[in-house]
DNA sequence: ATGGTAGAAACTCTA
C-alpha cells in the first residue's frame, strides 16, 4: 500500500493537479495541508469521482487538513482532544486496521514571534497527544507538512538557515522528541539523493536553483516502519504551471487493508 | 539591505 502527503497550497487552484496526481500514482492515502477550503467548500464529488473518500478539516484562507482514501475511514478526530485551535492543523482516522493523522505544523515566521512561540506549544501539545494515540495504536503514520528541517542534510545551506525558522534548534528538538517517541522518518529508512528536498520559496528561482529544505515527513511507528519498502519525494508537480511550493512525499508499505475486518496482513 | 512570489481576500496577512 502507499501512504502520500502534499501540502497544496490552495486545494482550488491545485485541485486538477491533485487529480492528475492521484491518477498517477493511486495512492491508498494521501494526506492534504493547506487546502485553505470550509468544508462546505471541499470538491467532494471531483475526489469521490477519482475513486477516494474525503475527510477534511478546514477553514477560510488559511490552515485546513483532508485526508483523501480509497477504503473506508472511523474514528476520525480533527482536533488534539482538550486543545482547542480555530486553526484546522491536525485531522486523525483509522483506515483499515491503519492509524493515519495528517498535520499541518505552524510555520512560525521568524523565531523571535509570536508564531513561532505559538509553533513550539503546538509540537508540545501534540507530542503529548501522540504519545497518547500510539498507545492506543501501535500501526500510526504521522504525515503531513511539519514545517522543521530536522537535519543539516536536510537544508540547502545549513550555515546560512542555523538559527532561522524551520531549522533553529529548539524545532529541531521537538522533532527529535516526536521520532524519539518510537517513529522513524520513513525517509531515512533508506539511502536516498543528496539534497532531496521537499519545499522551495516561490521566490528568487528558489526551485531553480536548488535551494529547498526537506520539512514535509512521514513518520512511521516501528511496526510500520519494518513493512515499509520505500519512500520518496515526487518533485515532478514542482515543475508544473502553477505549482504548489511543496512536493509530495510517498511511502510504500508492504501491507494490505483489510476494511471488512480493519486487519492488516503483511 | 529585509528584497523576491503566490494565494486569498480585500486594500493586508501568511507563508
């Protein structure tokens, strides 16, 4: 099975690119950050007609989360229970024996704001929160745009980004508290490109040049990560007119749902 | 020196 995620950027504007996409490569999941839709607004019957249930969580203008699945989705939650945010961040759903939860981490605009305080409680509340669901589920992906380049090799330029926003070190911290909570980064699982990036800023030709970070993840708790087969970042929707500044990022995981019983079998 | 581009919305904010 595959598991996606791509923060679009505008579900309106990208919403024949999505389709192109889940065509493309037929996804079992994939995970949406930024559609920027109220929920009255989300293009159900474009999806549905693509093949795929929607589940989303949004707002006007900013924020919002979707998780798009081919198999039937329960218990789905789209707020960290006891944390009220009007900012729609976070959207959790067991599919299939599957525990998926799609998150959209605030950017944090500089490390001296009030967003990137905002930035460092919400990693707080959720690691919490995390802690709490895969005890409860020990098959849990977590997906979705994190806003963090966890390492140096994650970054274009590391001395330059040191101490900047998405890489300043007490983000990079609450990474590390999250993957020390028994995830891995699935896409580290295996050797990959040097300079794999998943972002790159509509400006100065950023993508053109190279000069992208890689802070779109999917964490995999251990018993999903010992079935997973591969992962990596599609950079050709980068290339499109009108592209969202985002990649998607895919993991391929030797599993099978079963939605009749909610089992999985290797 | 704080640039630049894109999206949504509404003459500005967020990323």
């Amino acid at each position: 099975m595959k598991l996606a995620t791509w923060n679009v950027n505008s579900l309106k504007v990208r919403l024949p690119q999505v389709l192109d996409w889940l065509k493309l490569h037929q996804p079992d999941v994939l995970c949406l950050q930024e559609t920027k839709l109220e929920d009255a607004n989300f293009p159900v019957p474009e999806i549905q007609a693509a093949g795929y249930q929607v589940l989303c969580s949004g707002q006007k203008t900013y924020n919002g989360v979707a998780i798009l699945t081919r198999d039937a989705a329960r218990e789905a939650l789209a707020e960290i229970p006891g944390y009220s945010d009007p900012q729609k961040r976070v959207l959790a759903a067991t599919i299939g024996g599957l525990r998926v939860i799609c998150l959209y981490v605030p950017n944090g605009q500089s490390v001296d704001s009030e967003k990137y305080r905002y930035k460092l409680g919400w990693l707080e509340v959720f690691g919490s929160w995390l802690t709490h669901e895969l005890s409860r589920h020990p098959r849990l992906a977590v997906l979705g745009d994190f806003n963090i380049a966890p390492a140096p090799r994650d970054v274009h330029d590391p001395a330059l980004w040191e101490g900047k926003v998405l890489f300043s070190e007490p983000e990079r911290e609450a990474f590390c508290r999250l993957a020390g909570m028994g995830l891995k980064d699935a896409f580290r699982l295996f050797e990959q490109p040097e300079r794999s990036f998943t972002w790159w800023d509509y400006r100065m030709q950023a993508f053109r040049r190279k000069m992208g970070l890689r802070i779109d993840h999917i964490l995999l708790s251990d018993a999903l990560a010992k079935a997973c087969t591969a992962c990596s970042i599609d950079i050709e929707p980068r290339r499109n007119e009108r592209p969202s500044d985002h990649a998607p990022v895919i993991a391929e995981l030797n599993l099978i749902i079963d939605s009749g019983s909610s089992r999985i079998e290797a």
